[in-house]
C-alpha cells in the first residue's frame, strides 16, 4: 500500500451512522490515501456497523463481545503503519495536525505519544488531569513504542486507560507529550454513553492506577483524595451505588497490582513529569516570598495534593478548595 505512514485505529459499538461520519470526514485530511490505512474495531454491535464501515476502512475487526475503548488493543495489533493515531467513533483531526504530528515524530525520535488538544462542540476543550497525558479520543503513537511497553491494558474497559499507558511509556523512557497546535474535533455524542458506567469505571480504575505506580506518600494521599473526588461526583450525579461498585472493586484489584509495585512504580522523573511536586513547591514558594500568606487552591482536579503539600509545607493558609469534578 505505497508509502503507509499512518494506521487510524478506531474503537466502535452501536454508533454506525456516528461512525460513518467520522470515515467520511477521514477522507478530508492533508494526507494521500496510499499514505495511511483505516481500522475499526467494532465491539458487537447489532446495528449493521461493520457493513457500514467495510467501504471506508482497510481492516474491519468484528468482535463478539464489548472490549469498549480498549478494543483498540486490537487495532494496534493489525496496525502496518509506523504510527498509529486513536480517534473515537465521533472525534476527527482538524485540517494539517497529521502532518505536523508526523513531523514531529522525525525531528525527535524518543517521543513515543503525540496527544492531540480536544475540542468539544460547544467550544471548550477537553483535557486530561495531567500534564502530558493524552486524550484517548486523539494520540499519535509510535507503533514501535505503544508494543514495546504492552499496548492499551484491555482490563480498563474504558476510563483512565490512557494513563496507564503513559506512565509505562515514561517508565520505559518513551516521551508522552500533548501538543497546542495539534487538534482534534470531539463530538462527544450522547448515544450509549452511559454515566453510571463512567462513574463506577473512573473509580475502579483510578484506584488500579494508584497500586500500579504510585507508593509511600503519594500513594495514600491519591488513594484518598481520588476515593473522595470520585465519590462527589457520584453524589451530583446520584451514581453513589455505581461508586460503590467500583471502590470495591478498586480496592480488591488493588490488592493484586501492589504484587508488582516494585517493577512498576513511577520512577522519579516521570512521577515528577505527571505530578509536578517539586515544580509547584518552587511556585508556591515564590508566593510566599512576595508575601502571599493566604490561597485558595481552585481547579486542580487529580492533581490538588501537590498543592496542598507544598501550601501546607510553607505555612500558606488554605482558605479553601474547590474544584468543579471535571
């Protein structure tokens, strides 16, 4: 197939005229069509999806159960191309972000993800709660790197499965890095999404994420402060049963991923490139020394205890916390 540079992996289910959308906008972009492949991953759907996207794609996989996002796994493994770009089943690249991703690529040949900025329709964008962290819905992949540190975990089903796989990147010595002049369209459509998934999900996972990786002191401060996080979204949205299912099931994950701590752990310097300890205590520092004795600590999402700590560690008074749970 001429010169592939690109596999577009795409994950679907039930969404077929959604999909279709997408393919077609797929067509628009700046790259020759010799120059990339399309594969969708469809996670049984009932509602003629994988005929519908046969006369777009170059591989269609048709599975006989829902993997969710993780189904791009599979994708990964049918993928030719040295690159691989993730895309929902409602997310598309804006006009020229492929080729500067590509370019980007060639000028550094240890970054291993190239995130997209997500933009939603109603003119927002949507971000991950930390730095350097991409959105599933829009990455650039070396292929060689995202099959050097084991692909997408397909035990996350959907929902913080693309921190995993960052931290293990980094851990490996891979660059995950999210790019402002590259973009991605999110539709984010309505049509079987389903919060209560979402909420117990965001929690099971999260609480893998901290045994995984994290240990001593961030470890039972994360624990904490995302059990609490989670648990007032699930009071907003009147989910607290959904948070229920995924605490324990969180915690009794937990208990089998700590085996493996040793290997696993961040290491110093990408825990210090996702959680930014030391870089916030030297700005909260420079607060104190212009005098500022009094903050409050707003929008900070997954991250606040870095805050916190280096408040707490200079005396700076916290009035108060607020964040919005997105």
């Amino acid at each position: 197939m001429g010169n592939l540079l690109v596999s577009f992996v795409i994950a679907t289910h039930n969404r077929r005229e959604i999909l279709v959308r997408t393919l077609n906008r797929l067509q628009e972009i700046e790259c020759p069509r010799t120059n990339y492949e399309i594969i969708v991953v469809d996670n049984d759907s009932r509602d003629g999806t994988v005929e519908a996207a046969k006369p777009f794609a170059n591989v269609v996989v048709p599975l006989d159960q829902n993997l969710g996002s993780c189904a791009k796994a599979l994708g990964v493994d049918r993928a030719a191309a040295p690159f691989i770009v993730f895309l929902d089943d409602d997310s598309y690249p804006q006009l020229g972000s492929v080729a500067r991703m590509l370019d980007y690529f060639e000028k550094d040949a240890g970054l291993a993800a190239a995130g997209f900025t997500v933009h939603l329709p109603c003119g927002e964008m949507e971000s991950s709660a930390l730095p350097h962290v991409f959105h599933g819905c829009g990455v650039g992949l070396r292929s060689a790197a995202i099959r050097e540190v084991g692909n997408l975990d397909r035990a996350f089903f959907m929902q913080a499965e693309e921190y995993d796989v960052c931290f293990r990147l980094a851990n490996a010595e891979w660059t995950p890095r999210v790019f402002d002049d590259l973009h991605v369209d999110h539709l984010k459509t309505a049509q079987t999404r389903r919060p209560e998934r979402t909420t117990y999900l965001d929690t099971r996972n999260n609480l893998r994420l901290v045994a995984r990786y994290l240990f001593g002191e961030a470890a039972q401060a994360y624990r904490r402060d995302w059990l609490q996080r989670y648990r007032w979204i699930a009071e907003r949205e009147c989910h607290l049963e959904a948070f229920a299912r995924g605490r324990a099931e969180g915690l009794k994950d937990a208990r089998r991923e700590r085996s493996g701590i040793e290997r696993r752990r961040l290491r110093l310097q990408p825990f210090e490139t996702f959680f930014s300890w030391q870089v916030v205590a030297e700005h909260m520092a420079e607060l104190g020394r212009r005098g500022i004795r009094r903050i409050v600590l707003a929008g900070f999402g997954k991250n606040v205890y870095a805050f916190y700590r280096a408040a707490k560690r200079l005396d700076l008074q916290i009035i108060a916390i607020a964040d919005d749970g997105r």
